[in-house]
C-alpha cells in the first residue's frame, strides 16, 4: 500500500484551508478575535478611559476608608462614602469661596490683555531680543495687524478652554459615581473579573491584578505628596508676590502637576496671564518662580518620592505622553503614566517571565516592576 498523503495520491484533491496554509484553525480564529478584541477596544476607548480613571478614584478612597478604619475603626463602605462626601465638599467649598473672585478677576483679565500685550510688544522693541525676534520672524508679527491683533485668537483660545473645561467636569461627574460603586464593592468586581480568566491562569491573574493596584496605590501616594508640596509652594510664592487669586493658582498648579512635562506649563500660563493685569515685570517674576518650583520638585522632592512610589522611566514617560495624548486627547495625557506604569507591570510579569520564561528580577533594581 502507498505511503504517500492523500493529496500526492490525487492530484484533483485540495488540502484545507489551514492545511494550505499550514496554520491551525484555532490560531485563526484567536488572531481574528484579538484583532475584534483590539477594535472595539479603540472603538470604545473614552468609555475604557473613563473606566481606568474610575479604577484610579476607586483606589483613592478606599485608601482613604482604610485610613479611617485604623483611626476610627469604620467600615470599609461607611468609609469610601465618607471619603468621597469629603472630596466633594472641599470643592465645593472653595469653588463657592473663589469662584466670585475668579469670575471678577477673570473679566479684568480680558479687558487687560490688550495693554499687557501692548506692554509686552513695547518691552520687545526696547531690548535686544527686538532684533533676534524680527530676524527669525520678520513681520509675523506685524501681519496679523500688530500686537493687538492677536487679541481675537486669545479671545477664542479661551472660549475653547472654558468649554473644555466645562465637558471635562461633566466627564468628572461620571468617573466619581462609578468610582463610588467600584470602591463600595470592589472585592466582588475583582472577583467577577477573574471568573472571565481560565481556571488554569485565574491565580496568576489575580497575583498581577493585585500587583498592577499596589503600584498604583503608591503612585497616586506618591503623586499626592508631589502635588501637595507643588500647591503650597506656588500658592505661598504668589502670594507673597502679590498675585491676585494665589490660593487657586497654586490649587491648579497642585492639580496640573499629575501631568508630567506639561503640568507645569498648564498652571504656569495662567498665572502669567494673572500677573499680566500687574505689569511685564510681575509676569516675569511669575515665570521665574515657577521654574525654580520646578527645579526644586525635580531635583529634591521627586527622587525622595520615587524611593516609595513608583518610579518610571522618563523616556518612556514622554513617549507614553505624546502618544496617549494624540489618540485621546487631555484625557489620554492626565491618563498617560498610570496606563504607562501597568502596562510595565503587564509586560513584565505575563510576557517577559510567563511566555519568555525569563526569571523576575529584584523589583527595586533596573529589570524589576515599576515600584
């Protein structure tokens, strides 16, 4: 009897197609589910954001309920709603004992830009940097009908921060219920999770999930104490320069801070804008005390911070930044290094030791997790 395949037998016979191909038809039907599973990933992508950052919310006041349950002996549940009440009041609080002032300081800043701008071109013309200025650009300046003619832009510049601002806060609103419901029961929506998991890898699942909440939980520390030294330090700065509205400056500069390289760039311009209503001079000193800020947040405070938190590596901060933020926008960048530091951890514990089989490394050191 012959030997030979079935195909070499009969040359009128044709393989199947995963034989013609010489690919099993499981792997074909994983790669077209991944690619759907990718799709509607990227489809869905603001919901999925929304989620993460609902994750992050959730995290913090459970934080904050596991404090009250070592001070207060509170419930885990009592605790998260307390934490959250306390969020939510403090905001209130200062937007109701600020928000006139903005609102009044805010108009006497846009009737002012066209003096300030003025001043600005004025103060050009008198330096050297006239010079420079009108040989890299020649009369840009002037084509636009001078200085003040750049008024209108900034005028719809802030039109479209202000509706931003206004989306974002409705986002903000959505992201805090569903952080309030993520903290209330959390142990049962990890739990509901892994059950999607194959029994055979549910707890190694469980071990990085647990793993990818720890980091976070001492970045967001971490990113606290940064954020919170920042505030003080530029809100006390401004106030002693006499810049109008110094608390909530230095609350946006706090605030802005979680994004790394622009944050400070964020909080900087209005306040610079602010002092404008002051004079150039002030606005310089303004500019000038927010980067010594920042060389003291780089140079002192970070590196102690990082030796508990999280620390990341600043390259591949930047590229995660520019690529978050193209894709999504604000909400991508202020989302940026959470989704950085867990896709390290991803990578690390299920690609690198699970499928590589590479041994883990001391966690503190250069190879480890991202802690």
């Amino acid at each position: 009897m012959s030997t030979e395949p079935r195909d070499r037998q009969d040359p009128h016979h044709k393989p199947s197609l995963s034989r013609r191909l010489d690919v099993p038809f499981a792997t074909i039907v994983a790669v077209l589910a991944l690619v759907l599973l990718l799709l509607a990933a990227w489809t869905w992508s603001s919901v999925l954001l929304m989620g993460f950052a609902a994750i992050l919310v959730a995290i913090a006041l459970r934080a904050g309920a596991a404090v009250l349950h070592r001070s207060l002996g509170l419930g885990f549940k009592p605790g998260v709603l307390l934490t959250a009440t306390a969020f939510v009041a403090l905001f209130a609080a200062l937007f109701s004992a600020v928000g006139p002032a903005v609102s009044k300081q805010f108009s006497q800043l846009l009737s002012s830009l066209p003096d300030a701008w003025q001043q600005i071109s004025d103060w050009l013309d008198q330096s050297s940097i006239a010079q420079f200025v009108e040989r890299r650009i020649g009369d840009g300046m002037d084509g636009g009908g001078g200085a003040t003619g750049s008024i209108p832009s900034i005028f719809g510049y802030v039109k479209g921060t202000v509706t931003t601002i206004f989306g974002g806060l409705a986002n903000l609103v959505l992201i805090l219920i569903m952080a309030i419901f993520l903290g209330l029961d959390a142990p049962s929506y990890r739990s509901g999770f892994l059950r999607l998991v194959p029994l055979g890898y549910r707890e190694r699942a469980g071990s990085v999930l647990d793993e990818c909440g720890r980091s976070l939980g001492r970045w967001m520390g971490g990113q606290a104490l940064d954020m919170l030294v920042v505030a003080l330090l530029t809100g006390t700065g401004l106030w002693l320069l006499g810049v109008p509205l110094a608390l909530l400056l230095g609350l946006i500069a706090g605030l802005t801070n979680i994004i790394p390289v622009v944050g400070p760039f964020l909080s900087g311009v209005p306040a610079v804008m602010f002092a404008l209503t002051q004079g150039v001079d002030q606005a310089l000193y303004v500019a000038l005390l927010f980067l010594v800020i920042q060389q003291i947040e780089g140079n002192i405070l970070m590196p102690m911070i990082q030796k508990y938190a999280a620390h990341l590596p600043p390259v591949l901060t930047v590229l995660a930044i520019v690529a978050f933020g193209s894709m999504f926008g604000l909400f991508g960048v202020v989302l940026a290094t959470p989704l950085l530091l867990v896709s390290i951890i991803l990578i690390q514990r299920l690609y690198v030791e699970d499928v590589l089989g590479d041994s883990p490394h001391d966690r503190r050191g250069g190879g480890g997790s991202p802690e």
